[in-house]
C-alpha cells in the first residue's frame, strides 16, 4: 500500500502568528489516524490544511500521491478525508459507526461495507 496523505514541511500563518512549523506526516492507505493535543497546539490548521478548507502558507499537499496545487484538484480530498468537529453535530439516535458511514453511503453511493472498510 501506497501513502494516502502526506505533508512535506507544511507551515501556516495566521498573520505573525506561526502555527505549523515545518509539519511532515504521512498516512499509509488503509491506515486510520487520530491527531490529540491540547487546545491551540494546531490540530484543526494541520487537518483544515490536509483537506485544503486552509490554504498552508508554504510546503507540500500530497492525497492519493498527486500533489494538491490547484483548485481543481482539491474537491477529490473529500472522497478521501473527513473530519470530526469540536461541535459535534452528530445524529443522537445512530450509532457513530453509522454517523461516519452516513456521509459515504449517500454522497459517494457506497455499499455500508465499503463505507465501513
């Protein structure tokens, strides 16, 4: 299996405000990863830069091995990322097995299987 996403010396800059530094990461395909850390350590800016809904002030966006550099390209992050709010704005009566596969199910017209792989 190949990379799914990775970053290559990725920052981001909120005005004199240096947020990410220099960040590499890389997840495998069919890995899953979860990114903790207390509040203001950057780990909203580092997944709003992977799905680019934060343009990085410098470094590399790779998604399925193709480097994310224009806009066009940017829509087919959503078929491979999603991304768990602070405010949850989540169904109460599923389970979240089926909040996460809801999304895939109908907007991709995946088979709950595939949805849950």
């Amino acid at each position: 299996m190949g990379d799914m996403i990775r970053l290559e010396k990725v920052n981001k800059m909120f005005g004199d405000l240096h947020v990410l530094k220099d960040v590499d990461l890389t997840v495998a395909e069919g890995e899953k990863l979860v990114i903790i850390g207390p509040s203001g350590s950057g780990k909203s800016t580092t997944v709003r830069c992977m799905n680019f809904l934060e343009e990085p002030t410098s470094g590399k966006v790779f998604i399925a091995g193709q480097e994310l550099t224009h806009r066009n390209k940017r829509q087919m992050v959503r078929e491979y990322m999603s991304m768990v709010f602070q405010q949850f704005n989540l169904y109460p009566h599923m389970t979240v097995l089926k909040n996460l596969t809801l999304a895939p199910m109908k907007l991709h017209h995946k088979t709950r299987e595939e949805a849950e792989a």
